[in-house]
C-alpha cells in the first residue's frame, strides 16, 4: 500500500493504520522525513478500506511494530490498491 501525505513527516512521526472495525493493523515509525510511505503486511487486505493516523504511541525505533491510537491525528482513508495520485491517504 502506498501513502502519500499531503506534506513532508519528519524522521520519528508515528504512521498506524486502522481497520473498518477500529482495530490497529499496522504502526510504522519514519527514520527519516517521508512525503510518502510504501507499506506492506500480511494483515492488509487488498481491496479493503484502511483509515490512516498520524501521531499515538508506538513501540519501536523505526520500521512496523505495535501501537496505540491514543492521541493520534486521523490523516484519511486509503482503500488498498487503488490510485491515489498525491491526494494524502486514499485520494480523500
């Protein structure tokens, strides 16, 4: 999945993404600033629907890892496969 942002991120912001139902299926960490992120899981699903956030608690230095939403910024959506052309997450 791909994830272009709608301005740089500096080095060590907290990206996580979110399920439909609310369940926390990724949390990356940026070693450096990124305007846009290429991430792959086994827990996301092509063709489905992922809400992005920016910011809550994540515990690793750099790279996935495990996390929580608490405090974090809710960037957008982005449906797994789909285009987004430099719109920020999902085009919305």
């Amino acid at each position: 999945m791909q994830l272009t942002f709608g301005s740089t991120l500096p080095a060590g912001t907290t990206v996580q993404l979110a399920d439909a139902d609310g369940t926390l299926v990724a949390t990356f960490v940026t070693s450096k600033s990124a305007a846009s992120l290429v991430l792959s899981s086994a827990a996301i699903e092509d063709g489905k629907e992922y809400t992005v956030y920016t910011g809550g608690t994540a515990r690793v230095v750099a790279g996935l890892g495990e996390g929580s939403l608490d405090g974090a910024e809710q960037q957008g959506t982005v449906t797994v496969g789909e285009y987004t052309q430099g719109h920020g997450p999902g085009g919305r």
